[in-house]
C-alpha cells in the first residue's frame, strides 16, 4: 500500500516539478519560490532512490529545465551547462564538504566562495580573439544561438589591445558567466516601460531572461545588461589551469568582468564567515545575489568527482532563506482562468521586496485563506523567493483593529454571474460557465501563446476586444478571422492582419504535443500533453484511450486521467473538436512519429533471450542510437533489462535486483518520442 501510494507520489512529483520547470524557464514567470520548488524537488529524489525501479530518464531529477526558445538557431554546447546542488543551511554544506573530505582521502584541498548572481547563464566562445558564439543554457546541452545580444554584455567588447587572441596557448576557449540586470538599469528600464504603457518586468532575473531574448540586439545593447563571468576551458573541453582561482584572474586579463567579490576558504568555519560577511553585503549591492556557490579550487579535483545526472558533485550553491515584509491587505480581487478556477487575488499596500515594488499576492485558494485565517485590512507578511509572484505567509493577528472583515467565498462568477461550484475532493471554486468571458480570454490566451498553437500577432489585447465585439465566442473562432475585415480595424491594419493570418494558417504544423497542449486540457501543461503525444496520433486516437490506459502512463495519475476523459465527454469540447479539425488545424490524417536522439542518455541496457521483430544486434543500434549504453550484465546499475521469448538467469537476476523488465514492444514504444504531423 505505501509503495502504491509512494509511487503514486512520485508521478504527481515529476508532474509537479516539471510543470514549474516551464514556469521558471520558459515563462520566465516562476509561480512557486526557489525554497518550495527544492523542497518539491528533493521530496521526489528521495523516493526516487527508494524506488531505483521507478527510474525514468523523463524525470525532472534527471535533467535540467529548458529555456529553449525556437526563434533562436540552437547550438550544442561543448561541455553541458548544469545546475547547482541547492543548499539552505550551513547543515547541507557541512555535508558537502564532508562528502569532499572522505572522497579526496588525504588529498589537500580548498574552496572558494563567489556570490550566486540571481541571473541568466551564458556561454561565449572566442576563437583567435574573435567573439564566435553565445548561447543561452538552453535545455544545458543545446543552447540558443544568441551572440548579437552577448555581444552587447558590459566589458565583452573590451577585450585587452595587442591581445594575440590566446589564452595559456589556446585560440578558441569558451568562457561561461552569469549575465544581469543591475538594480539601477531594472528600475530605469521598468520606469520608462510604464511610462511607454508595457507590463514592468517582474524583477531583474526576469528583465534579464527577456532582454537577452530579444530579437533586436540594438534594445539589448540599450538595456545595458552586465555580466560576470565564473568560467575559462579550452573549447575541446579540456581544463587550462590547475585551479579555478587561476582561472578568474585569466578571466580579468582579459578584461571580462569578475565579481570582485571572491574568497578562498579551508574550513567549514572559513566558509560560514565568508557567507556571513556577503550576507552583510547583499544590500550595498547594486544587483541581486540569491546567495554563494562553494567550489573546489583544484580543477583536477572537481573533475576527478565528476557529476551526478544534474549537478556536479565539487561545488554547492547555498541559497538565501525568502525575504519578508509586512504590508496591508487592502482588498481581494478574483481573477477567472481558464478552467474556471477562481483565485482570490491579495491587493497590498505597495511596498518594497527583494529589489521590486510588491502590490499584489497570490492566495492561491480559500482553503488557504482560512488554514491562514486571512482577513482584508489585516497586517500581512509577504514573502519573496527572489524572484516569484509574492505570497502571503501569514496575518498578524494581534494588530487586528476589529475593522478586519472576512474573504467570502464567491457564490457566483464575478465575470458572468453564473453559479460557482467547488468539485469534490479539489479546493477549488470553479465558475461553471463554459462560455464565460474570463474562461474564454484565457483560454484564447492560452491557445496562442508560444508553447501552444504559438499564433503571432494576437495579443491579449485584440483578444479581449475581439470578445467584445462579439467576433470570437470560441477558439474555433479564431479561424474565422478574414484578413479584409481585420485590415481595416483601428490600430490593426494591413501588416499586423497579414502576421495573424499567416500565424493561424502556420499554426496547422504545430506538433502534435504542443497542439494537444493548445486544447486547454485541465491539468494537462506541456510536459504532459508531450507524454499524450507519445501515446496517440491524432485527437481521435487520443480520445480512445481508456481512464486504464492513461493512468498506466508516466506521470499521469488518476486525477489527470479523469480530467482528460471528463474533458472529451463535454458537448462543448466536441464542438470545438470538430470545428478545429473542419478548418485543418487538427488533422484526421496518422501524425507520423519523428524520433529523437538521446532519449536513453545515460541509461544502461542488458538485452536478453530472443526477439520477435528485431534481431538482438538491431535492438543494441537502437539503444545507442538513442544515447543508451548496452551491457552484457544485469547489476544493479543497469536501467533496463531488455526481456526476450527464453530469457533465463539474466530475468531472475534483473528481477531480484528489481531492475525495470522491458518487452520489445515496450523498447520499440519508447524510441518514438514526439509524434509530428507531415
Ligand atoms: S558555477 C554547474 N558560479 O547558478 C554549474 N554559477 O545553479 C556551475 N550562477 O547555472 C555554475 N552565479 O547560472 C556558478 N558564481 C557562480 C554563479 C553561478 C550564478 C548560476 C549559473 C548556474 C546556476 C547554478
């Protein structure tokens, strides 16, 4: 029973953080603070390593998340950009540098301590003292092509005069740093946004993440985004000196920016000071630091360490606990999304948090607004991870006045006035009206945004008022536009017409996943509709499957596969299904599925007995084809026993070992990753 309930577990993990993943690199609109998405994150390792049978190289745990953008060419990286193991007490780095003590037995060591620049990475490579390329991390093995805009980083283009272009003996080297947004240039840069009518940016790391995904390097350069760089290697991968200290200072002989802030410690006791005095620090600092990393000085040691999936294993980063600050609540305001899920909005007295001015905080629901017992005109405390939609922690109780009144819940829609509903078993009050104005913008919303049917040109501006007009009353709508009548609107005209018509007409060569992604599902985000695009062809096949079927798929529990299937059964939906594939944008046509490399990257297979539709040496090309290692030996090491007609000894070792069996039908399913249509 627990492991049934711990793996069920695991699965709404993976969903979990995957989904917050997409918020924080894709959106650049992170909803949970560092803190809760490390603790959602080690929660899921943990039983991961209970259950080695439950691996999956799809999990969250095993790879890090993805700022790909697909307006950008991508490169591959010469070494992979991984993230750092995260810290919050002085506990966790005792641990890491006892783990480095017992591992290096008596060999003499160091660290060094360097502010973490709460920023976006970036990677430059100079061949013969030339710029070559930059890229962003990317999904940290292939990262977007985006050297115009590094270009523009302060001091890169300040490289020393009669430079012979090398580096230790080398011509092409790359240097890795993290690029931001000073405080300054992020209030100025906000000031004018307001004063010009566009969104402020929600704080540095998000101006940042945008600016260098701007397409026109000449607003980069005027953003005036800086950088500080951590890292100097030879583009072959290879190391040019013995330590990283060394390794700064060949930084700044090249006139790039390092922090200045940089200590060299020995003890656990030498760290602890050095975090304090940067703590000491952090407000004099004119960008945002969420904390330090510790690194192992000796290049030959960290290597000698190596990594583990995600993280290397010679350095920690040791994070910052959230800030907080007290504020009134001044109102609730309900925002309608597209499922009809209603959140209560907390309105706050403007105030100062973590670099940026905080007016509004989610409250998620009320069930957390009574387990808070949160009142309008209470004293609250806000909390920031660095860079997230603030929440409220918690109501001062005892500066209640007696004014304080309580946040009903809404009986109808405060949008269309319909009855509310709170589905069993979820806490959440829903408006019940399909066709509600808020559902219906956010679902437009949704279904043009970028990871959906990505239709250029319709904003939610032109959304909402095309909802006014009465022009669109459903997603299907929106293909219905005609370029004439859109032309001649007031501030659309011809040129913006033209984008949003070749945007709709482009929008039928999505891929599949994303497609399914763009139907508003509930519960269904992107990694999950990948997953559904794995398992089906088209919107019909999809339809088939049973509440059995998408349950036994990964990461989709019972909750997700009941939404699905409730979701197919509304009249509403199968409107919408058949207008979507009347008008083309889904096909009844076989999608035809497309694979994709490295699906097995660091997975060791075992083949055994005999297969029906592949000989064991093609079963071995396929493995490798995708990134898999093939082994003649089931240990406990091995990922997958790959299980043939007469398997004997290598089956009842796997299976003693608890090693994940495969038939080939299962192998042959799981090399057909993305399904696209032609
Ligand atoms: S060292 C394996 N040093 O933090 C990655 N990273 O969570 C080693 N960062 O991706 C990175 N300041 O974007 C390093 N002084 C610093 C850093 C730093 C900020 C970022 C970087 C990295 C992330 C790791």
């Amino acid at each position: 029973m627990t492991r049934q309930n711990d793996i069920k577990r695991i699965s709404e993990l993976r969903s979990e953080v995957s989904k917050h993943n997409d918020l924080y690199y894709q959106q650049a609109n992170p909803k949970i603070s560092d803190t809760e998405y490390d603790a959602l994150l080690s929660e899921l390792t943990q039983l991961e390593a209970k259950y080695p049978d439950q691996y999956s190289p799809d999990s969250p745990t095993q790879k890090v998340g993805s700022d790909s953008d697909d307006r950008f060419p991508s490169a591959p990286h010469t070494i992979p950009m991984a993230s750092l193991q995260n810290s919050y007490q002085l506990e966790e780095i005792q641990l890491f540098t006892d783990r480095i003590d017992r591992e290096l037995e008596d060999r003499e060591y160091k660290f060094d301590v360097e502010p973490k620049i709460d920023g976006v990475a970036v990677a430059l490579r100079f061949k013969d003292g030339k710029l070559e390329l930059g890229l962003t991390r990317g999904d940290g093995k292939f990262g977007d092509v985006i050297t115009e805009n590094v270009a523009t980083l302060n001091g890169v283009g300040n490289l020393p005069e009669n430079w012979q272009g090398t580096v230790n003996g080398c011509s092409h080297f790359e240097v890795r740093g993290e690029a931001f947004l000073s405080l300054s240039m992020f209030r100025k840069l906000n000031k004018d946004r307001v004063r010009q009518g566009n969104a402020p940016f929600a704080n540095p790391r998000n101006a940042t993440a945008g600016t260098l995904k701007t397409l026109d390097s000449k607003i980069v350069k005027e953003r005036g985004l800086s950088v500080y760089f951590y890292r100097l290697f030879n583009c072959d991968g290879s190391e040019l000196f013995e330590t990283h200290e060394q390794e700064i200072a060949a930084i700044e002989t090249l006139n790039l920016p390092v922090n200045p802030f940089f200590r060299t410690t020995k003890t656990i006791d030498d760290i602890r000071s050095v975090l304090e005095q940067l703590e000491a620090n952090r407000s004099e600092l004119d960008y945002q630091i969420d904390g330090a990393v510790i690194k192992l000085d000796n290049l030959a040691q960290c290597a000698a360490l190596g990594s583990t999936a995600k993280a290397p294993r010679w350095g920690i980063a040791y994070k910052y606990a959230a800030e907080e600050v007290e504020t009134v609540l001044n109102d609730i305001t309900l925002q309608v999304g597209r499922t009809g899920v209603i959140t209560p909005v907390a309105e706050l007295e403007p105030v100062q948090l973590a670099g940026s001015l905080v007016s509004r905080a989610t409250l998620h629901n009320w069930e957390e607004i009574e387990r808070k017992d949160i009142r309008i005109g209470d004293t609250v405390v806000v909390a920031k991870g660095g860079d997230v939609i603030p929440k409220i922690l918690s109501a001062l109780k005892d500066q209640r006045s007696g004014n304080e009144s309580e946040i009903p819940q809404p009986e109808s829609c405060p949008i269309c006035n319909s009855r509310t509903e709170s589905p069993e078993g979820q806490v959440a009050v829903k408006c019940v009206n399909y066709h509600c104005a808020a559902r219906l913008s956010a679902r437009l919303r949704h279904f043009v945004s970028r990871d959906a049917a990505d239709i250029e040109g319709l904003g939610g501006k032109w959304i909402d008022a095309f909802i006014e007009s009465g022009k669109l009353t459903s997603i299907q709508d929106i293909f219905k536009l005609q370029h004439n009548e859109l032309r001649v609107l007031p501030g659309l005209g011809d040129k913006s017409a033209t984008r949003l018509i070749t945007g709709l007409k482009a929008s039928a060569k999505r891929p599949w996943a994303n497609k399914i992604f763009s139907l508003g599902i509930p519960q269904v985000g992107i990694t999950t509709a990948t997953i559904l695009a794995r398992n089906s062809i088209n919107i019909r096949k999809l339809e088939e499957l049973s509440q059995e079927t998408l349950e036994d798929l990964e990461d989709i529990g019972p909750i997700v596969a009941a939404e699905i299937i409730a979701w197919f059964s509304s009249e509403d939906t199968q409107t919408m299904l058949s207008e979507l594939l009347e008008c083309n944008y889904l096909l009844e046509a076989e999608l035809v599925p497309v694979t994709t490399i490295e699906t097995f990257s660091g997975l060791t297979f075992v083949i055994t007995g005999t297969l029906g539709k592949m000989t064991r040496g093609e079963a071995k090309a396929l493995i490798k084809k995708h990134g898999g290692k093939v082994t003649g030996s089931v240990s406990s090491k091995t990922s997958y026993l790959v299980a043939g007609e007469k398997a004997g000894s290598k089956l009842d070792k796997a299976r003693k070992l608890e090693v994940k069996i495969l038939t080939e039908e299962q192998l042959l399913s799981m090399t057909k990753t993305e399904a696209v249509d032609e």
